[in-house]
C-alpha cells in the first residue's frame, strides 16, 4: 500500500539533545513537508522539499534541519536551539503540482523530559 | 501567504446536512481552496479541493463563492464518524504547494 510512514510513533528526549524524526513515502511524491502542531492549534509549516538536494523555510524553521537526499525519505532534527520541542509533528507529501492533494503521515509526538 | 478565517466550533444533528464557512479575503489567483479534517492524535486527512467552480466527490461538496474570497464545505448528511477538526487551507501553486493551517472548526454531531 502507498503512503507515508513516520517513526517513531512517541519519542522522549532529555533536553538539550538533537533528535531525528523520521519520514518515508512510497507514493513518488516530489514534495514533502514538516509540520508542527501544538494543543488546541492548526499546523505550522517548519520546512518543504520540493526536489531532491532543495529545501525551503517554512515559517517556524529556528531550531530544526532538514535533509532530502532521497526523493522518498526528508528527516527532521530538532535540535537544541529549538527552545520549546514538546509538541506533535505531521510529515505531508504531495505531488510536484500543488494543487494537488497532500498526504500526511501518522504523526510522531515528540517529549522532550 | 494568505490566510482563512474559520468558525472555532459547530454543532450538528445526525443525518442533517452541515455547512462550514471559511473566509479568505485575501486569496489570490494561484491559491487552490483545500479542505482537511484530523481525528485526535491523527494526520489530517484530505476532504476536498478546489480553484473557482464548485466541486462535488464521495466525501463533500464545496461552494466557492463567486469572488473567491470565502468558500463553504458541505457534508450532506452528517454521521458520528464525521466528528472533527475541520481545516480550511489555501496551496499556492506557484509556491510548490506552501500553505498555512488555521486553528480549524471543530464539528460536533450530536446522535
């Protein structure tokens, strides 16, 4: 079956140490997305991917890296500058037209202790 | 990048039709009207989309209005499966599909 796998699925960090979220899509999909979603709050758009090797700034990129050395796989590292981490992160695909619809994965609820 | 404005919360019986609005002033000719809703604890899941006509799939309809600048999601008989956070989103197609979600609609459907 196509779709997007993220792992994993919760995630507990001590504060102050990077940590990689991961992301995977078989639908040959050319872009993909990082989304943070706080309690009670829509999604906030962390960094895209439209190409391989090519990656934009979403709105809330201060404290997280991105990676899209494949076409199917765009991980996501929070690091230690990000000041406030605990939260839940959506990892979307789309195809290179963006009109189309996206795909969103499962989601990975990260706690940083 | 444009912004929609949404109702926080709306109640519905089952079985009768429900009407979502969203309002977005300030949409532009490369944005494409998405919908989205998300369960708990859950991915959003895509509802429908559209640019300027009105569309119809299996899931909803959706009325845009004639001057692009609000849009209407219609779920025609609603069920208790259809309970959640509705989104309203705008893709701007000539920015690879970048959009910005809103704190959505909560959708109720009381039995």
């Amino acid at each position: 079956d196509g779709g997007i796998t993220q792992s994993p699925k919760y995630l507990f960090r001590k504060e102050g140490q990077n940590v990689t979220l991961s992301c995977e899509q078989n639908l040959n999909h050319d872009a993909m997305y990082w989304y943070r979603q706080d309690p009670g709050q829509g999604l906030r758009l962390i960094y895209y991917s439209q190409i391989v090797n090519d990656f934009q700034k979403g709105d809330i990129a201060e404290g997280y890296s991105v990676s899209r050395e494949k076409k199917e796989s765009f991980p996501l590292t929070v690091t230690s500058a990000q000041k406030n981490p605990t939260a839940f992160y959506l990892c979307a695909s789309t195809g290179l037209n963006g009109f189309n619809e996206q795909f969103f994965g499962p989601g990975t609820r990260l706690t940083v202790l | 990048d444009a912004k929609t404005t949404q109702p926080n919360s709306m109640e519905s019986n089952e079985e009768e039709p429900v009407h979502l609005p969203c309002n977005h002033s300030t949409i532009s000719g490369t944005d494409y009207i998405h919908w989205y809703r998300q369960l708990p604890s859950q991915g959003p899941e895509y509802v429908i989309h559209g640019l300027t006509s009105n569309v119809n799939n299996r899931m909803a309809s959706l009325a845009i209005a004639e001057d692009r600048k609000s849009s209407t999601l219609i779920l025609h008989r609603a069920t208790l499966r259809d309970a959640a956070v509705y989104y309203c989103i705008l893709r701007d197609i000539a920015n690879a599909g970048k959009s910005t979600f809103g704190d959505g609609t909560t959708l109720t459907v009381k039995p």
